[in-house]
C-alpha cells in the first residue's frame, strides 16, 4: 500500500465564513442556473474538509470500544505490523482477505460479489485497523438491487461527479462534524489524490445481516436467485428487510435510530442513503453505528429544508417511527415537501424515487 495519505493540493476556499443555505449570493445563482447545486455542493463541502485539514481536526489519537485488536488478526499476530490491505469488501459486505492467514478471520462466504460502485478494505494503518473507501464510478455493467441494469445517464452523471470529488467531501465534511459523536466513525486519513478516505473499521454486524439470520434472501447475489424479490422495488425490499429484522431482534433498533437521527441533524447533517446495511451492532458494546454518509446533506448547502424534510419520510417509509410513537417532527416553513416533489422533477408529493438509491446519482 503506498505512504500515508496526504493533501493532494490547497484550497482556494476561504477558511471561515461559509455562506448558509438559502438563495445565496447574485453569483451562487447564476452558477446554480447553470450547473444545477451540485457546483455549490462541492465549492461547500470542500471548503470545510479544507479548514479541518488546516486545522489539524483530521486523525484524531482516541481509539473507540469497538476497534478491532490487532492481535485478533492472524498475520499480524505473526508479525506482519506494516501498513497495507488485508481484506477486500464485496457488494454485500463481506470481507475477504488477502493473506492466506487470515482467511479463516475474515472470510465469511466462499463467493464473492462483484462490487458495483466505490471500492472497500480493510487496511492496516499507521497501527490502526481502518476502512478504505475509494470513491468510484458505477462500473460498467452495473446492476442495482437484484439485477437492474444502471442507466447510462446515471452512470455518466455519477463519473462526472466522482471525478471532480463531491462524494469524497461530502462524506468527509458529514464526517467530521460527527466526530464527537459516540455512534459515527472517525475519520484518520483523506487522500485527495486517489479520492480516499480512511475510517474506523468498526467490529460488529449490519443491520441487514442480522436480518438474514432466520435463512431469508437479502443480500444482492440471494436476490438476483430469485425472481419475485428481483421484481420488487427498493422501497418494497428496505421494509421487508426491517420486518426480517425486527421477527429475529425485536424492535429497539427503531428508538436507536431515531435517537441517531436527532443528533446527526443537529450537527447539520442529513443523510438521504438510509438502509439497514448502514447500521453496524458493535461487537462489544452492542452500540449501534452509523457507517456510511456519502450522500447526505449539509446545513451549508441548497436544499438544506428539502432534503432534512425528505429524509424524514424515509426515515418514515422505511421503519414506520411514527406507529411506534418515535416520529421526528419537521420545522421549518411547512412547504419543504413540496420543494423536494421540485427537486426530484415531479409534481407535489414524492410519487416514486425508488428510493433513496436513485437520489445517489443526483448532486
């Protein structure tokens, strides 16, 4: 694996003074008639990465409660303490190892499943068990749930995007104004260059694994074997996986989550890409995580009410909070419902946006 991250180039973003949400200045809205937010989405999530960095809030030394050991991973045990990989991550999240050593550790499933967009390890560095996220385009050929083909649309829009590294600072900046919070990873190293981050590898089980014990298809390659569950939507698939989980674990994981959610927005942080696989259970504290926010909203950006507004209903449609007493109540003007029916180019009320895997493709 090469040498430490670094900091690829400087900013040209001012420290300080980043613009709120709103109709911003005369220029903001010239650029965002032509280039859509995703522009303003950039220029800000950068801007705050880039004052992190300046200001040494990167890497931080505390450990967490449910780090992996070093000494739990046979090729270390035996010696090797060097910075590199020792496991890959597939489609469906399971991990597999490239040492022969450590095969029996990681490896949970013979087969792996191709990965359809970003790459995932589980690296080694600087004595720290970490999670590599290397922020990539849809592959070509891709497939979403089941076996949807990508359309060639969303695979140029994401490419474009990738490349100019909207999802790599907008999971950084999310990241980093999470840090204080028990539940989110810590991010240890950003590396601009191969549009990287490294994140605390957490111990534990997703949510959406633990929904597969009782047997049920959940994982992609179980779903592309059968044809009913390949017809159905994204939505449909998210609450019968919460229906798998909650027979096999009870039902507590909704309070966690909307406990979660309160305390991520108010941090000025609203994640549109929610689903059980996500939700990591800590292997020894039993504390659930929140893993992965790639596609969020920041406070700091257009579209701020909207979005905070839709990811409620998601958060509605997928776990039912408000059967179980636990809605979050929205403020605000009230009309945020429809500006999302705005942004995601249909009329009034959210029809169909095959969730939120549709909205990864749109800055």
């Amino acid at each position: 694996m090469a040498s430490k991250p670094v900091l690829a180039f400087e900013s040209d973003v001012p420290v300080g003074g980043l613009a709120p949400a709103g109709r911003g200045t005369v220029f903001e809205q010239m650029v965002r008639r032509v280039t859509g937010d995703g522009l303003l989405n950039l220029i800000r999530a950068r801007g705050e990465v880039m004052a992190a960095l300046r200001g040494g809030e990167v890497s931080p030394d505390a450990g967490f409660d449910d780090a992996l050991p070093l000494n739990a991973i046979p090729s270390v045990a035996a010696g090797r303490s060097e910075d590199r990989v020792l496991a890959e991550i597939d489609q469906d999240g399971f991990a597999f190892a490239l040492d022969p050593l450590d095969e029996a550790y990681f490896n949970r499933r013979s087969m792996r499943v191709r990965r359809q967009q970003n790459l995932l390890d589980v690296v080694l560095l600087e004595g720290r068990v970490c999670i590599r996220k290397r922020f990539r385009s849809f592959r070509l050929g891709a497939r979403r749930w089941g076996d949807r083909r990508v359309p060639a649309q969303d695979w140029a829009r994401r490419t474009f995007w990738v490349n100019l590294g909207l999802f790599l600072y907008s999971e950084a900046a999310a990241l980093l104004r999470l840090r204080e919070l028990p539940f989110a990873p810590k991010v240890r190293a950003i590396d601009v260059a191969d549009r990287a981050l490294y994140i605390d590898y957490v111990q534990g089980e997703s949510l959406r694994s633990q929904a597969a014990r009782s047997g049920a298809a959940v994982h992609d390659r179980d779903l592309i074997n059968d044809p009913d569950l390949g017809r159905l939507s994204a939505r449909e698939l998210e609450r019968r996986e919460v229906a798998l989980l909650e027979a096999s674990c009870g039902a507590d994981f909704r309070k966690e989550i909307a406990s979660m959610v309160r305390e991520v927005n108010a941090r000025g942080v609203a994640p549109l890409d929610i689903k059980l696989g996500n939700f990591i259970r800590g292997a020894t504290t039993g504390r659930l995580y929140w893993i992965d926010f790639e596609i969020s909203r920041l406070s700091s950006q257009p579209r701020w009410e909207a979005d905070l507004a839709l990811e409620r209903e998601m958060l509605e449609e997928i776990f039912e909070l408000s059967r179980h007493h636990l809605a979050i109540r929205i403020s605000g003007s009230g009309k945020a419902l429809e500006q999302v029916g705005e942004v995601l180019g249909v009329g009034g009320v959210v029809e169909e946006r095959r969730y939120a895997k549709d909205l990864l493709h749109r800055p």
